[in-house]
C-alpha cells in the first residue's frame, strides 16, 4: 500500500509545526473575567465574558440571543452572579 502511506506522510506535511486557531483571543479564556448569568427568560444559564476593553460584559441569552450588558464601575457590585429578567 504505498499509495497509501504516501497520502498519509502529505497529511502530517501539509500541517502547520505550531497550529493556532485564528480567532485566538488575546488573553486565554481561562483568564478572562466572566460573569455568571442566568436568563430568567428562558431559564438559562450561561457566562458571558468581559470586552477586549474591560468597559463592560457582554452577551446574549443562548437560547432566545436577547442582549444583556453589564458595565463595569470601580464603585460596583463584587458580585459575579445575575439574574436577567
Ligand atoms: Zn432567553
């Protein structure tokens, strides 16, 4: 079978030595800061994640994709669990 053993050394040749996702964030998702969210709407619970620019979190409801933001203020809550009505 050498027709075989040949595709298969182009298979691993054709892969980049470090693969990377493209849409690799800039901080890893295990450090980015996250808020617990459950939607009340639909009885959802999901994380949403902090933007690039540390202003806000925000995220949508993963079942009906209604939009919820939580700005970010010094003053604020430490709390990191919500409930959308
Ligand atoms: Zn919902």
């Amino acid at each position: 079978m050498s027709a075989d053993s040949r595709d298969y050394k182009l298979d691993l040749s054709s892969r980049p030595p470090s693969v990377a996702p493209a849409a690799t964030p800039q901080v890893p998702a295990s450090l980015r800061p996250f808020l617990s969210v459950h939607f009340a709407c639909c009885g959802v619970y999901t994380r949403i994640y902090r933007s690039p620019d540390a202003s806000s979190y925000r995220g949508r409801c993963p079942r009906c994709l209604r939009p919820v933001t939580f700005q970010v203020a010094a003053s604020g809550t430490d709390s990191r669990f919500f409930v959308v009505y």
